[in-house]
C-alpha cells in the first residue's frame, strides 16, 4: 500500500512538472514581449529626426530677445507697402527669416517640470512644421509639430494641425486633448475675460478646436485679406488682397 501511494505521488509530481516549465516558459515569453516594446518605445521617444536644426544662439548670428532685423528690415515694410498700394501683392516669408524671428522670442520656455528650448521652423510642400527641444526632468525630447494653413472655400483660414510627435512616435490625439484641457484652465485662471475676436484667440481655437477663421487684419489705416497661402521648400507665400 505505502508503495502504491508513493508511485501515485511520483507520479503526479511529474505531471506538475510539465506545466510549470510550460508556465515557467509563457512568463518568459511574455517578459521578453514587454522588454522589446519597452525598448522600442524609448527608442521612438528619443529619436532625433535628421531636419531638425536649431538656430545657433553662439553661432555670431542671431541673439536671444533681440529683435528680428528680418522682421523690421525685410517682412514689416514689404507687408506695409504692399498694403498701401491698394492692390493684390504677394507676401513671401522665408524660412530662414522664420527662425530668426523665433529666436529672438526669448528661450527657453519653462511651463512647471517642461523646459522647452531649440526651436526651429521648416516650410516644407504644404506644411509648415514646428520643432523644438523639452527636457522633462533631465530627458530631452525632440517634439514635432506639422501643421497644414489653408484657405478654405468660403476664404476662411484652416490651421490644421496634422500630426504631433515626440521623437519618431505620433501622440496627435493624445497632445489635442491635453493641450485642450491646459488652455481651458489658462483661460479660467485669467482674472479678466478674453477676447474671443483677438488674432491669439482666434489662432487657439484654430489650432486646439479646427476653428477656420477669417484672416483679415490692419495694416496701418488699411485692410487686408489673405486670399491664398503656398508653402514651398524654404518659403511660405501669402497671396493678399485689399479687403473693405
């Protein structure tokens, strides 16, 4: 009888023993699976795209919180001229004037545990896209953003946000909605209301809402109204025209 029961029980211990190698080797796998994710994630968030190229604040060209020659020198007087004229004229920004204005903005940005610095403007074929550099607590982060200005057909201007990233991972969804959230409880801190027919205003429900507005603003006693915008390689074109 003792003998029976101890065949019994070698016999049931090796059936366990299969399952907790098979339990054993499923845990594995599964580890295995969540490391390279794990891997493949950080590697996305820490890529640095090849385009980006930051303005060089050493470099001897231009300096942080110094005004934009190419904005008082080149792009302020061609926009005043072309209004004063009264007729249609095309005005053509280009992207290294783009930079240097964003440079002299003043950076970096710091908004609680976010320091954002290293900005950098490209005009690519329909898109202008928005780089720059967050340090998260130590991390350096490439973010991304690619928008896509557009006249619609009633003359309306779309700033369509495309695309949203962090290193090489698209997080759009995820970015709209917290970026959402963050300006609605900045609106509800101001202690006086807003002014929902200002450019800023109208340019934040455009960006965070897919808001479409109509791009007309003065230029010294005159109107004007972008009628078309091109982006180009280098360049973006507004085409504008004298509006009533």
């Amino acid at each position: 009888m003792v003998s029976s029961k101890r065949e019994i029980q070698d016999t049931a211990a090796d059936l366990k023993t299969p399952k907790k190698k098979g339990r054993l080797k499923k845990l594995t796998c599964w580890l295995l699976v969540d490391l390279t994710v794990a891997v493949v994630v950080i590697a996305l968030l820490l890529h640095r795209p090849g385009r980006y190229n930051p303005v060089d604040f050493d470099s001897g060209g231009q300096q942080q919180g110094q005004v934009s020659t190419y904005l008082t020198h080149e792009l302020s007087p061609q926009l005043y001229n072309g209004a004063q004229l009264g007729e249609p004229f095309d005005l053509v920004v280009t992207q290294n004037g783009t930079n240097e204005i964003v440079a002299g903005w003043g950076w970096p940005k710091i908004s609680e545990d976010v320091m954002l610095y290293a900005p950098a403007v490209l005009f690519m074929p329909g898109s202008v896209v928005l780089m720059g550099t967050a340090n998260i607590k130590g991390v350096e982060l490439v973010v991304t953003i690619v928008l896509e200005p557009k006249i619609d057909e009633k003359g309306l201007l779309n700033l369509q946000v495309e695309k949203i990233k962090i290193g090489a991972m698209n997080i759009t969804p995820l970015a709209k909605m917290m970026a959402k959230k963050m300006y609605a409880e900045q609106l509800a801190a101001m202690p006086v209301e807003i002014d929902t027919e200002s450019w800023q205003a109208k340019i934040a429900a455009a960006l965070l809402d897919d808001k479409p507005f109509e791009p007309v603003f003065k230029v010294e006693d005159r109107k004007v109204r972008i009628e078309e915008i091109i982006v180009r390689e280098g360049k973006l074109t507004a085409r504008m025209v004298p509006a009533s």
